[in-house]
C-alpha cells in the first residue's frame, strides 16, 4: 500500500487525500491551520460556490490562467462527479444564476463537514496545527517531509495542495510556493486575481456602498481596450469591486505599469441614438426641474451630480435650457462614465493567486512533477486562475483528484 502525504487541507487538498484513499493509499493530511477547509469556508460570501453547471469548455474559457492546461484533470473529475460526490454523502445542492452550485444549506461549514466525513470514512489521518517546511528528496525521488517541529513524515508520495498567497489568515500563505521553489520548481510571479480596484476619483468616497446592475466595464490601458465585462459592479470607499471588477482585475494587474481608466456604460441595451431619444423624453416631461431632478429616473440619484460634472453640466440648470449638444454630451458620459484606476488592493485581499509553479514543469494529466518522481502539485499552488462563478474551486477539486488518483499508483 503507497504512503501518501498531503500537504494543505483546503479544497484542493481533501479532494487529494479523497482520489488517493479510494484508490488505496494510506493517507495522512498535514494542515498548517487549526482546522481544514478554512478557506473553503468563506467561499462564496460564506455560502461556497461549490462549481458551476456549465459545460467543459465554457469551464475553460472561465478560466483564462492556463485553462487549457487543466482539460485532462476536468475530464477525470467532472463538475457532475463534485456534485455527486457530495449528494452521495448526504449534502443537498442547487443550482442559481448563471449556473453556479451551492449547497441547499447556503452554508460553506456543511460543504467542508461533508468532505471531512468522507475523509473518515475512508480511514485518511488529519494531522492538524502542522507545518511543512521541507519536502524531503533521495536521489530523483521525494521521500516525505520535514515538518518546523522537526518530525519527519515518510512517503512514496507527497501532494502539495497548499494553496495560493491570497486571505493567509485561512493558511493561504504562499507556503507552497516555497517548498516548490527549494525542489528546483520555477514560480511564475504572483499577482492578484479576482481583487477590488483603487480609484483617486474625487466622487469614489460620495458613491459608497452603490451597486450598479447591468452595466458594462471596460478597461483602457493608454487608450487601448483591454478588456470588458458585463454585470454587476459596486463603489466602495477606495475604488469598486463587485463581480465585473473582480474579473477584470487580473488584466488590471497586468497592467499597472500603463495609465488605466475603467469606462463604464451605464445604459449598455441601448445604443447611443436610443439613449439620445430616452433622454429627451425625459427632457420633456420634466422639463420645468432643474437638470439634478429630471434625470431621477435614468440613475440612482447619488449618481447623478457625478454625471453632470463629467458631462461639465450645472445641476440646478433648467432641463428646458439644455442645448442638443449639451444633451449629447450627457449621453456620450452616460455609455462611458469614466473612473481612473491607480491598482489593485494588496494579494492578501485577493479572492485567489495568479502565477504559482509553471505548468511547464507539470504533467497536465497526473499533475506529477516532472523534475522529480512521486511529488504532485493541486489547486491554487499552480499557475492557474479562473473568475468568479465556481471555477477555481472546480479546478482545485479536479487538480486533487487527478493527483490524489496518480499518487496511489506512484
């Protein structure tokens, strides 16, 4: 029987020690934290999205940080068999908006509790309060790990599942990529992925809290359209956030060198002649107010004045006193209301990590090691990223299990 060590307990990490138990293995389970799963844990806004019912390509393409890399591992271990896995043992899921998978409990406890009964029931050890520093090597073989406490664990084989750099609150401290970086592995820089924005705009404290549904963002980078989402985004008090702004912000960190401004189309169903017309009516049937009052039910009020000024309007100017290429000028501020970006917040408030162990140096089938036999890379450690709707969890559950699933053989 192969001796499996898993390093992580996080998503990545159960599924591992799951995949190499039912194939036989003796497996034990090293976390640095208290308790696993502390991440999983607040997934999701605290509901976990477990993964999303869409098809194998349409999860590729959600996943723009070496997606392709990943099409063997999501063969092996479908969105479907996460899914399964979970209902046999007793959790109720459910499908929401845009396909995403959550549990009927909209807890994330109930999710980290189901895969923890499966590692009992399987006979896996979960050594918690533990921290690897060294993945120990004979020859072109690794061997086991050194923990900081200085007790060696032997194995055939060792899964480093340790996560990314982002939340280390949860133990997501960038750990893994030290003990790949000590075996010779090369990291791709780390950056943050799926993370808020930070504006210098003057208005950015006075929109607070606002949520705008239904726009479209678009990010320049020195003039040039970098990219552009369609959704939902939010102010907040240093910049936005919200689903939008979190997929567009790995191309924002690639960026941060260049002058960026983030265009928002406030009014993205309607082209710029229908806006022009929508306007006018408007114009018209309040045309007695002042221009901040006869626009209330074009935007949110807050966003208004914000609008005005960028369109270089006076707010307490009589709506039946704009000219037409006043209004135009409206109209072209509504389809690009402009926020100058200055960054991203800091890795650790990322939701995951980009850059991590080269897939280069990985078998995209067995997630095996190609610089030495028996050692494994899952989930976050590797230089993989996805957005927001359950597809970076999906690629952590497939990674462990095609790598727990290999390790059992090794």
């Amino acid at each position: 029987m192969n001796k499996v060590i898993v390093v992580g307990g996080g998503a990545a990490g159960l599924l591992a020690a799951v995949a190499a138990a039912e194939h036989g293995a003796q497996v034990t389970v090293l976390e640095k934290m208290f308790k696993p799963g502390k991440k999983l844990l607040i997934t999701g806004k605290g509901r976990c999205n477990i993964t999303n019912d869409c098809d194998l390509q349409e999860i590729i393409k959600n996943i723009p940080g070496n997606g392709r890399f990943l099409n063997s591992a999501l063969r092996q271990f479908t969105n479907e068999d996460v899914v399964k896995l979970l209902n046999d043992n007793g959790l109720e899921t459910k499908v929401e908006r845009g396909g995403r998978v959550f549990p009927v409990s909209d807890q994330a406890k109930d999710v980290v509790d189901t895969l923890l009964k499966i590692l009992h029931d399987l006979g896996v050890e979960l050594v918690t309060d533990i921290c690897v520093t060294e993945v120990l090597t004979d020859t072109e073989k690794v061997i086991g790990v050194k923990t900081k406490s200085g007790k060696v664990f032997k194995a055939d084989a060792v899964i480093v599942a340790a996560g990314g750099a982002s939340y280390p609150g949860t133990g997501s401290d960038g750990s893994g990529f030290k003990l790949a970086e000590k075996l010779g592995h090369a990291i791709i820089p780390l950056k943050p992925s799926l993370v808020p924005l930070t504006s210098d705009s003057p208005y950015i404290p006075d929109l607070q809290g606002l949520s705008l549904r239904n726009v479209q963002a678009t990010v320049y980078s020195s003039g040039s359209k970098a990219a552009s989402e369609f959704g939902e985004m939010l102010f907040t008090h240093f910049g936005v956030s919200g689903p939008i702004i979190l997929s567009l912000s790995k191309t924002v960190a690639a960026l941060l060198k260049a002058n960026i401004d983030l265009l928002i189309d406030l009014k993205p169903a309607l082209t710029f002649e229908k806006l022009e017309a929508r306007v006018q009516r408007d114009f018209e049937q309040y045309s007695r107010k002042q221009l901040l009052n006869g626009m209330k039910d074009l935007l949110p009020q807050r966003l208004i004045p914000v609008v005005l000024d960028q369109a270089y309007l006076d707010e307490e100017k009589p709506v039946n006193q704009i000219s037409k290429e006043e209004r135009k000028r409206l109209v072209e501020v509504l389809k690009g209301l402009s926020v100058s970006i200055t960054g991203t917040r800091p890795l650790a408030e990322a939701i995951v990590t980009a850059g991590g162990v080269s897939i280069k140096e990985i078998e995209p089938k067995t997630l095996r090691s190609k610089l030495w036999q028996g050692l494994y890379f899952a989930g976050e450690v590797i230089d993989i990223d996805g957005y927001t709707g359950g597809y970076n969890l999906q690629a952590a559950f497939s990674t462990g299990y095609a790598a727990g699933t290999a390790a059992a053989y090794q």
